[in-house]
C-alpha cells in the first residue's frame, strides 16, 4: 500500500478517534512530555493514539541535525524529555552525562528489538536507547534531468559533476558533508588523520559552486518541485519523495556511505521520565512500529512489526539493501575533541567563504 494511501487512512482515524474519545478522563489531562525529534520522522496518529491511551499530551517539536539538537540541549534553551539522536551523537551525550539510564521494566516491548541491533559499540551495555530506526545515505536524482549516462555507474561523483553545477543540493551538517567528501576520497568517515580532513574540505571547495544550496528539510520543496535535480539524503526522506514525485530515483553510492542508526533516548533532565517510557513502550508496540514504519518508510529495528510490513517495503533494497551494499557502508563513531574542533572550523570557513 502507498504512502499516500496510508496517510489519508491515518488523517482519517485521527478524526474518528478525536470524535469518539472526546470523554477521556481528566485525572491526567495535565501530564505531558516534550518529544524532540528529527523532520519528517513519525507519523502525527501515532502521537495522538499515546495521548488518547495515557492522557499524557505531547509536546512534539522537530530539529534538522544532530548538531542542531545538541546544541539547543547543551544551551539550555528547551527542556525535552524524549530525544531520537543517531549513534555517534548517543555516545557523546552519554559521554558528557546527559542521558539517563532507562528502567527496561517500564519498556517491555524492548523485548521485539532485534538482536543484531543491540549492544551496539554507541550503547554496548544497553542502558541509555531503545533503536527506532536506521538507513543509510543515499544520492536521490530527477530522472528527467539527470542523463541515464551518468547515473550508470551509481557514482559518489554525481554530487561533483559540473554538467548539474546549481541544480545539486548538499547536507547542511559537517558530519554528512564530510563525510561524503571522505567517501569520495577513499577516506574512512571516522578518521582523525587531520590531513584527511583538509583533503575532503578542499574537495567540498571544489564542489561549492556547483551547489544550489545546502539544505536539510527543505530538499523536500525543492526535489519535489524540481528546483533541483540531485540530491544527498537519508533513505527514508528518499522513499517519500519518491513516492509523491515519479520522476525522482536514489541509490546508495558503489563507494560507499554512512548507515546510520537512530534510537530513543530520554535526557537525564527529564521532568517526566515515567511518561517518557510509557511512549518509548508505545513506540515499540508492534502495531504502533508497523503503522510509524509505513509512513516513515525508514528501516525498522523490530522483529515482529518487520515480519508484518506488506513486502513492498520490507523486500524494498533501498529501504532494507542487500549485504552486499551494507558491507560498503561505515557506521559513525563520536570523533575526539580535536577532531571536532577541526571539522567545526573546516567548515564554518567552507560556508563562509565566497
């Protein structure tokens, strides 16, 4: 079934359900939690569904990067409860003290996650996250525009290719940038051989006045309304744009490219961990995962809602490619201080220079 369909058969049951449960007890009508999450990155019945169920309102706001997310926690400036970071940013957070351990028993449904998908090397002791999603990095491209010729080989070098120069959109994040000048370079994403570094800048150089602009949330509007012709961008975010444009294609890079995965977290600040857990719980309800994963479209951690997932997205390589593609992809790990720093400067002189 496709994402459009799904959609409208959610909007519609949001409207039932808001028409039949409108005589939910009040007892907790004053609870709430702040869920900070990507763009794009949950399906809104969803939410509805845990507040008609628990009366705990939630408070839903989005960020663009896990640079945005950090920051804006690190300042100060919001409190969130419910935080859905990817590995490396986990491991930093963890690191610095800002994540609480979860009580698993209010999280029984942790019990459908895979087990290739825990005690990963970001949370090795299964402590701070519960995984939600996961992906990689892919090249999306209009095939109206882009000539078959160059896409044949499914090159990295599309991102670089003059012929496009202004029709190409690029990450606006040093982490996914770089790391697709590392690819392209032969790199490791996760080096910290500061030449290397100055080697994928001078290759974004190089490559900056063939960009249109770098972009987060907005390569939606401009892949979908054709501003722009190639993009790189998360598999997910490639599958609905897809799905609402016919003309557009993806691939993961032969080079290589990130896999990434994202989990829920709760901050060690929260004022409402008990309602925190009761939605990552819910999150992991089996029907819950199913209907999120059909209007996401990102791969999915849990087993059981995996299994139940009509085979058009299940079977689909982009969503869930082969091993053979996987093999070719890196995983971030959280880099040192130094390199931090390297990277920050690096690319605050690449945006600022003309």
């Amino acid at each position: 079934m496709k994402r459009k369909i799904i959609s409208l058969l959610a909007a519609l049951f949001v409207i039932f359900s808001l028409v039949s449960c409108s005589d939910v007890g009040t007892s907790t009508d004053n609870q709430s939690i702040n869920v900070y999450n990507w763009g794009e990155y949950i399906d809104q019945s969803v939410l509805d569904e845990f507040t008609e169920q628990t009366g705990i309102k939630v408070n839903y706001t989005t960020y663009a990067s896990n640079e945005e997310m950090y920051s804006k926690i690190v300042s100060g400036a919001a409190s969130y409860d419910v935080i859905i970071p990817s590995e490396y940013m986990i491991s930093k957070m963890i690191n610095e003290d800002l994540l609480a351990e979860l009580d698993f028993d209010n999280i029984p449904n942790y019990k459908y996650i895979g087990e290739e998908y825990r005690g990963l090397s970001y949370d090795p002791e299964e402590k701070y996250s519960v995984p939600y999603t996961w992906g990689t990095v892919v090249i999306v491209y209009n095939t109206k525009y882009v000539d078959e010729e160059d896409v044949a080989d499914e090159s990295i070098d599309l991102l670089w290719n003059e012929k496009y120069a202004g029709n190409i959109l690029m990450f606006d994040n040093p982490r996914d940038a770089f790391a697709l000048a590392h690819v392209k370079l032969g790199h490791s994403m996760n080096t910290t051989n500061p030449e290397d570094w100055y080697e994928a800048a001078e290759e974004l150089k190089k490559q900056k006045p063939l960009v249109q602009a770098y972009v987060m949330d907005q390569i939606f509007d401009k892949m979908l309304n054709e501003e722009a012709y190639i993009a790189a961008y998360y598999a997910g975010d490639a599958m609905t744009m897809m799905d609402e444009n016919e003309d557009l294609a993806a691939y993961v890079p032969r080079e290589g490219a990130n896999m990434f995965f994202d989990s829920m977290c709760i901050l060690k600040n929260s004022k409402n961990k008990e309602g925190a857990e009761k939605f990552i719980n819910f999150m992991c309800e089996t029907d819950i995962a199913v209907r999120n994963a059909e209007v996401v479209w990102y791969a999915i951690p849990h087993t059981a809602a995996y299994e139940a997932l009509d085979p058009e997205q299940s079977e689909d390589p982009l969503v869930y490619p082969p091993q053979e593609i996987k093999d070719k992809c890196e995983v971030f790990i959280n880099l040192n201080e130094e390199t931090l720093i390297l990277q920050s400067e690096l690319w605050i002189n690449l945006k600022t220079q003309y």
